[in-house]
C-alpha cells in the first residue's frame, strides 16, 4: 500500500501483502526475507475475506489494521521471523488508514467511522481518531475515540505528512473538513493536546471568514499543512498563509497567496 508495508529490522525485511481478487479469496499475510531475499518466515492467512488498510512495524511487533465491514486491529509477534504469530486482535467499528506509534504500549489510529447498510455494506462516515492500549498484547484496547461530522476528509487519511505531532510540546494537530448539513460544516485545521496515553481537544482554525456560507467554501481554501515555530501555528492553504497563536488560536497575521 505505502512505506509502510515494507520494513528492515536486524537484516530481515518484511512485507505485508494483502493477496486475492475478490473477497471469497483475500488473504493477508507477512513475509521475512534474509540477505539473499529469499523467504525466512511467513504468516499468511490473516482476516480472511479482508483487505490491509493499514500496518505498521514496530521492531519485534507488527501492528496491522484490515477491513470488510469492521476494522480487525491486529497485534503480531515478528520476535522470530521463521515463528511470527497473532498475539491479539480487536474488532471495532470503522477503520484506520494510518497508524501512529506512540510508545512501546499505545498507537494512535486515524481513519474513518463506519455504519453497516442492510447487512451487505458500509458507508463511511465521519473522520475517526482512535487510542489503542497494546500493554496486554493478546487484548489490544481502543481506550478512547472521537468522531468528527457525519461525512469527512483529512489529507492524513492517505498521507501520514499531514499530521503534526510532538509529545514534547504535547500537541498535535492535521487537516480536516466534515459536512453535516449547510449551517453546521467546517474546513480547516484540528488541534489537540496529545500524551502517550491520552489526547483531548484543543481547538481549531480555518482560512474561511466567520460569514461564508457552505457555497462560498472551494477547494483554496481547504487547509493542507500545518506546522508549528515556537508558540505559533502555521496552516497552509492554496489561497493563504495564516499564523495563529498556539495557546489561544487568535489570529495574528495572514498572507494572501493568489
């Protein structure tokens, strides 16, 4: 899928593949090669009938996320390439495209909510933060959640550089834009304060005037990147440039692009 499907650990590559061409025949699985690239180890078979929308190698553990109609958040031991093995899995709602390591015990996950549809699909729903608890590695907890609009978008849910994280400042913040009806959107950028083990919100900034309806909004104004120097935040649209103030969020300066 991305780089994150590939990995080098102690001289071993690994892989996660996801092989099939429909449901009935999908698999996932993960691969060890040595030096001479052939294969040292495998485990295949994993969450049959589902795609990889996420994975993440993280030394001596894999953490992979698949999906159908619920996300499998899967846990695995890649100690011995020639023995790797599922130690836990938890089955939640939604899925993550993108996994954030935040130390050896918690993993951030961001992606999408999803509601079932009469049995024989989904629909995808709004952005979804999720906090996973990997201390007791064979039952991986979500310990905490959030869900932001009924129908969303963030670049981070296909580029993990649109997330700005520190666990020294204790921030962390990325795009999002969410549509739940014509007086009740938002296009702009999130923040919150983020430990190893707990986020909450902090606010949010967006380069649309207070009196703009949903119809004046276009794609220049949706916020792509943001940074932080020192105490001020830095967001970056097709239109603007905009500073705020990292504690307050109070606007201090902006710079017309086009």
């Amino acid at each position: 899928m991305n780089q994150f499907s590939l990995d080098e650990y102690n001289g071993v590559l690994r892989v996660a593949t996801t092989t099939g061409q429909s449901a009935a025949d999908m698999k996932n699985n993960v691969y060890a090669l040595d030096e001479n690239m052939r294969i040292a180890g495998r485990l295949e078979g994993i969450a049959e009938g589902e795609t990889i929308y996420s994975t993440r190698f993280a030394g001596e553990r894999v953490y992979m996320v698949t999906f159908r109609k619920t996300d499998l958040f899967f846990v695995i031991d890649a100690s011995d390439p020639q023995k790797m093995r599922v130690l836990g899995y938890l089955k939640i709602p939604g899925y993550s495209t993108y996994l954030h390591i935040l130390d050896n015990d918690h993993v951030l996950g961001f992606g999408y909510n999803t509601d079932e549809t009469d049995g024989r699909g989904f629909d995808a729903g709004g952005l979804k933060l999720s906090l996973f608890d990997v201390s007791d590695v064979t039952k991986p907890v979500e310990i905490k959640k959030e869900v932001m609009g009924t129908w969303a978008y963030s670049q981070l849910g296909y580029s993990h550089k649109a997330l700005m994280i520190s666990l020294k400042k204790g921030i962390m913040g990325f795009p999002v834009i969410y549509y739940n009806s014509d007086s009740d959107y938002f296009v702009g950028f999130y923040l919150y304060n983020i430990s190893r083990s707990d986020f909450s919100f902090r606010g949010r900034v967006t380069h649309i005037p207070d009196d703009a309806s949903v119809d004046d909004v276009t794609e220049e104004d949706f916020i792509y990147r943001g940074v932080y120097i020192g105490n001020n935040l830095y967001t970056v649209s097709l239109n603007k440039l905009q500073v705020n103030d990292l504690d307050t969020l109070k606007l201090k300066a902006s710079l017309q692009l086009r």
